[in-house]
C-alpha cells in the first residue's frame, strides 16, 4: 500500500508539473522552450523530493552487518529445508 500510495502521489506531481510547464515556460521570459519530459520531470521530482540515502560509515557497516545476518538466515533456513527434503525422499 505505501509503495503505491507514494507512486500515486508522484505521479500526480509529474502530471501537475507537466501541465505548468506547458503553460509557463514562456510567460514572461520571452523563451520558446519544448515541453518538459517525462524523464526531465522525473530527475527533478528525484533532486527536489526523494532524500538521499546516507552514505555515513557507521550507517553503511551496520546495513552490512544486517545483510550479512540476513543472507546467513536464508543460507541456514535453505539448508534446513533441503535436509528435511532429502529426509523424506529415502
């Protein structure tokens, strides 16, 4: 639900932008501009509206230690399940 909540919401912002930009470009700046692109519409919503992820070092070795402990779960958890499999095949 968040993840469409929040798509929902960007592209109700990339619609508005688009439309503005038709409409403003050249008003009072005596500029002939072409309209803005998805894509250009897009780089500015990212610049203006997403944080930027942290890049600190205490940040990047605890979300290496978390990843570690994760892909150990699933190594675990997968080896588990195959013995419980090779169990019942024989």
């Amino acid at each position: 639900m968040r993840w469409s909540l929040i798509s929902l919401f960007a592209a109700a912002v990339l619609a508005v932008t688009h439309a503005r930009t038709r409409t403003a470009d050249g008003a009072g700046h005596g500029l002939e501009l072409a309209p803005a692109s998805g894509r250009e519409l897009l780089a500015i919503l990212r610049i203006t509206a997403v944080p930027q992820p942290r890049r600190d070092r205490d940040h990047i070795l605890h979300w290496s230690a978390w990843r570690r402990h994760h892909q150990h779960q699933a190594t675990e958890a997968h080896r588990r399940w195959n013995n419980i499999t090779a169990a019942a095949a024989t």
